[in-house]
C-alpha cells in the first residue's frame, strides 16, 4: 500500500514536471517569436532560429529590428511623427523581407546582395537616427526625402533579386 502511494506522488510529480516543461516550452516559443518581429505585432518570415544566430543575414534582420524598436520607444509631440513612423514601420517589413530572400540565394550570389543589403541597412539606421533625434526635438529636418531615397533602393533590390530569381535555371544551357 505504501509503495503504491509513493508510486503515485512520483507518477503526479513527473506528470506536473512535464506539463510544465510544455508550457514553459511554448511561452519560450511565443516569446522567441515576438522578439523576431521587426514591427511590433507583425509577424516576421525571419526563422526563429534567426534570434540569436551570427548569420550575416540575421544580424542584418536583428539590426532593422533594433532600429524600429528604437524609433519605437522615443516619444514625441510632432503630429506628424506617427504617420512617418508608418512609413519607416512599412519600409523595414520591406527591408526585412528582401533579408530573409537573399538567405535563400545560392551562396555564390550572396556576397553582392548582402553588401547592397548591408548598405540598405546603414541607410536604414541612418534614416531613424535622424527621426529619434527629431523626434527629440533636438532637429527640425525633414527626413521624407531619405525615406523616398530608401523606398526607391529597396525597390531596385527587389528587382535586382526577380532577376536572379528568373535567371537560367541549373542544368539549362545559358547562350548569349
């Protein structure tokens, strides 16, 4: 009899062990995800895997990600600062996307997309640097026009990456 009520306390405790391991588990999961997010509340094509991966493209995405945060997370009394937020929020899912696309390529073709995509990413972080300061009411300028200069770039990016995405398919002879 007592080995039977041992047996079930230590039966009860594994399974109470377990159903927390499985809730901490996915709380973890459910975080991770969050965090990958570039916009607050948008879910990322980022790989999860990508939170703390020393991939160059990863760092990339983790440096759009920490840029908008950053926006984020200066207050501001311009009336005008929301809707300029939503731009940059839209121009990073952009950025970010075209990101997790070029970690698709064929390795021989990263070298060039990445340092166009590092590039972007400066300018990038330029572009909210200049809006935190404003923002901070520490300068007045008008950033719409690195906006539009980052918007056009990404734009090339992309069709730079449908170029490739349509060049000649391996096994396919190529002639000029």
């Amino acid at each position: 009899m007592i080995l039977l009520v041992l047996f079930l306390i230590v039966a009860l405790g594994i399974g109470a062990a377990a159903a927390v391991a499985l809730l901490g588990g996915k709380a973890v999961g459910r975080n991770a995800q969050k965090q990958n997010q570039v916009v607050a509340g948008t879910p990322s094509n980022a790989p999860a895997n990508w939170f703390g991966s020393h991939e160059p493209e990863a760092k990339l995405h983790r440096r759009v990600r920490d840029a908008v945060a950053g926006l984020n997370a200066t207050p501001s009394d311009d009336p005008a600062m929301p809707e300029i937020v939503a731009s940059v929020e839209r121009e990073a899912i952009t950025l970010d996307d075209q990101i997790v696309a070029a970690s698709n390529l064929a390795d021989r073709l990263k070298p060039d997309v990445l340092a166009s995509l590092t590039s972007a990413v400066e300018q990038f972080e330029d572009i909210t640097g200049s809006l935190i300061t404003r923002a901070s009411g520490l300068d007045s300028g008008n950033v719409q026009s690195e906006l539009d200069a980052l918007s056009e770039r990404l734009d090339l990016l992309a069709q730079a990456r449908a170029e490739l995405d349509e060049g000649p398919q391996p096994g396919t002879a190529y002639y000029d």
